[in-house]
C-alpha cells in the first residue's frame, strides 16, 4: 500500500515481480497495511528475463529513477531463466555506466512470498540512493 501523497515529486521506482514469489510479497506487504511510498510502481510479471536490455534503457530515459528487479532467484520455476536474468542484468548496469546513468539504480534481489521486510527494504533503499542523487545534483 502507497501513501497517496508522498512520492508525486520523487523519481518513479519500478518494480518487475515476479508472479510466483514477489508479487505475492508486495500483496503480502499491502495486507499486513505496511506503507511504501506512492512513487513506487509494481509490475507483475512471470518472469523479469523476458525483458530485453532496451526495455531498461528506455525506462530511464523515460524518467524511471530506479528499477528494483525482484523475483525468485534460484528457485524461480523456469529452468535456466535466472542465470539468464542475472547475465542481462549484469550487461545492463555495463550499459547503464556508459550512458552515465548510476548502475545501482538497477537492484536484482530475490525475495520470497512472505518477504514483506526485504520488500520494504529494498524499496526503501532505493529511494535513500535516489534522494542522496538528487541533493548530489543540487549541491
């Protein structure tokens, strides 16, 4: 759940979760009335490694600030799709620092149907990156 009025004026994070494993979590996370800020965007999906290099790029260049990547990890049901998925995931952060945009911007974490801590944790640390971005910009 998402606080209606935090977050209008903050970078969009986007979350890919996974259908089987963090997807679950993050409905996990708005039934235990837990609080995520409004600028986070979840996205179900069966699988992240269906998203192709571009697909990241273009979401920054469309104003994401960041894209937390959550799914099974090595338990995900599709055989080979994580070692895959953390190939890609590897070539975009090279491809992200070539067009100086901070590779860490991009997370991949792995997190469990009941993970509403981890849930909340790697979002949270995803706007501390991008709040302490912003006031480096300022500065």
């Amino acid at each position: 759940m998402s606080d209606s009025a935090e977050g209008r004026d903050r970078p969009k994070i986007l979350v890919l979760a996974t259908a089987t494993c963090a997807y679950p979590a993050a409905d996990a996370t708005g039934q235990a009335h837990l609080h995520y800020s409004a600028n986070t965007y979840i996205l179900r999906v069966p699988s992240p490694v269906l998203f192709p290099d571009d697909f990241y790029y273009r979401c920054f260049e469309k104003g994401v600030g960041g894209i937390l990547v959550m799914s099974c990890g090595h338990e995900c049901p599709y055989a080979g799709a994580f070692e895959k998925l953390l190939a890609r995931i590897d070539r975009v952060k090279m491809g992200l620092k070539e067009r100086g945009i901070a590779p860490e911007r991009l997370r991949l974490s792995a997190i469990c149907t009941v993970c509403t801590k981890p849930f909340l944790k790697e979002i949270a640390e995803m706007e501390a990156l991008l709040d302490r971005e912003a006031k480096e910009a300022v500065a």
